[in-house]
C-alpha cells in the first residue's frame, strides 16, 4: 500500500536477522500469561471461594478437573520441550500432590483468620485477603521448585508479586500455619527458614546482608522459629540471623544478629528538644 513501508525498508535487516536468530535459538517456554491462567483455575478448584461458577453436578465438576490437568501437562510438555517421560513423572506428583497443598493452605487461611479480631471468617480471608492468596501461590511454586522444574516457579511468584504487593522467593521455606497480615511491602528471600504458627505484618523485610554473586548458593537469610510474631516495617537480614522461637519483634526494627527465644525486641526513639 502506498505511505507504508515494508518492514525490512523501515528497519535495518542485519538488526532484524540478528533478532531473528536470538529468537530461532532461545528455548520454547510456556507463557507467563499460560502459567498464570493455570495458577488461578487451580486455586478456584482447591477452594471454592475462589471460583466464578456453580458447577451442577459432580460430572461438570469432573470434567473442569480434568482441564486442570490437561493444561498442566501442555505446560510442562512446553518447557520440556516433549519428553513425555519427565512430564508424566512431574505431573503425577503434582496431581498426588494436591490433598496434601490443600491442606497446608487450608492451615494457613485458618491462622490468618484466628490472627486477625477484623476477621468474620476463613472464607472472607480466602476470598479477599492478599496475604492468604500471595501464600497459596507460594505453596504452589514451592512444590514447583522442589521438583526442579525451571522458570514457572518464579513467574507465579511474581505474579503474585505483582497483585498483592508480597514477594515470597518460591525457595524459601516456611512452616504451616502461616500468617501475613495486610502484608503490601513484605519480601521473604530465597534462603529465609521460617518456622510454624509465624505472624508477619506489612512491610517485613527477611533478606541478606550484602553478597558476592559466588555466594549465592550459601543461607544469606535469616531464620525465623516458632511462634515468631514480626510487626510492620521491620527489617531482618543475614544467613546467621536466627530469631528464637516465641518472639515478638517490634516495629520498625533492624536486626542483624540472634536473639534468643521468648525475646522481646522493640525500637526506641530519641527525642532531640531545642529550645
């Protein structure tokens, strides 16, 4: 058509080829928008809170699950590029998987519930809270991540990054019955240990202090054990950092060393009066 030039006249062609062999050689991998479609019909199936439908009877129910596991198995057929043996291996032990993942979420979605008096129950928490839906999506990564399989488990972590506000490494590894409480700004890295019966509040940092890229493999994050409430804004760095069970770390806190069990840490202020 006249006015419109053809694509190799409007850009350069040794660029376009340069492009076009980048694309020709990078691996094939599932799309985000794919994984994260995924993500979100298997938590309306584990929890009906979630779901935007009524199914009429158990054989529609029947056929919706089996459309979960068909598009897992394309997913993974897509990352492993078709070696069928390692799919069928990874996607039946995800499947098996999933009795015992609803129930730890389940566990979770309880003690937010029981955590927070603004609570009326444990399906508003599921339905709405962003704590509870950045946690199930880390439940689901985490079993990703200790299959080995590449790249989808950080995608889901941050797509759910990127609608609550919550970054959770799907490495990390945390106990059951585990609390975030509004929770926009919380960052759990990748090496972070947390223990059971955890409550964390909004804008909690678990993170390392300042690394080598070569000591990437090493614990950079700190432990938190039992029982272990963390109020808002505080930070808490380092591989060696432990925090003692039945604690309770106050607001605003740094913390870079241990502290021992049943602790009480809190930030002071200093008042500067002129006159």
């Amino acid at each position: 058509m006249d006015g419109i030039k053809s694509t190799s006249d409007s850009m350069d062609e040794a660029f376009l080829k340069k492009l076009y062999e980048e694309q020709k050689a990078c691996k094939h991998i599932p799309s985000p928008e794919g994984i994260c479609k995924w993500i979100e019909g298997l938590l309306s199936f584990l929890f009906p809170q979630l779901a935007n439908q009524k199914f009429l009877n158990f054989m529609e129910f029947e056929v919706f699950a089996k459309k979960i596991e068909l598009d897992l198995h394309l997913l993974l057929c897509n990352l492993f590029e078709g070696n069928l043996d390692q799919v069928t291996k990874l996607e039946s032990e995800i499947i098996s998987s999933l009795p015992s993942l609803k129930l730890l979420i389940q566990k979770d979605a309880e003690a937010i519930d029981r955590g927070d008096p603004a609570s009326p129950n444990v399906t508003e928490v599921i339905r709405t809270y962003p704590g509870f839906y950045a946690i199930a999506i880390y439940r689901i990564s985490h079993l990703f991540y200790t299959l080995n399989i590449p790249l989808i488990p950080r995608i889901l972590s941050e797509y759910a990054h990127t609608k609550t506000g919550i970054e959770i490494h799907p490495a990390a590894q945390i106990g059951e019955s585990f609390c975030i409480d509004h929770g926009t700004g919380v960052v759990i890295g990748e090496t972070v240990i947390i223990g059971e019966h955890v409550k964390i509040y909004q804008g909690v940092t678990l993170g390392a202090i300042s690394v080598k890229k070569e000591m990437a493999k090493t614990k950079r994050h700190p432990t938190i054990e039992d029982h272990v409430v963390i109020y808002s804004g505080t930070t808490i760095l380092g591989g060696s950092t432990v925090i003692g069970h039945h604690s309770i770390i106050g607001g605003n806190v740094w913390l870079t060393e241990s502290v021992p069990p049943h602790s009480t840490i809190y930030y002071k202020s200093t008042e500067n009066i002129l006159s």
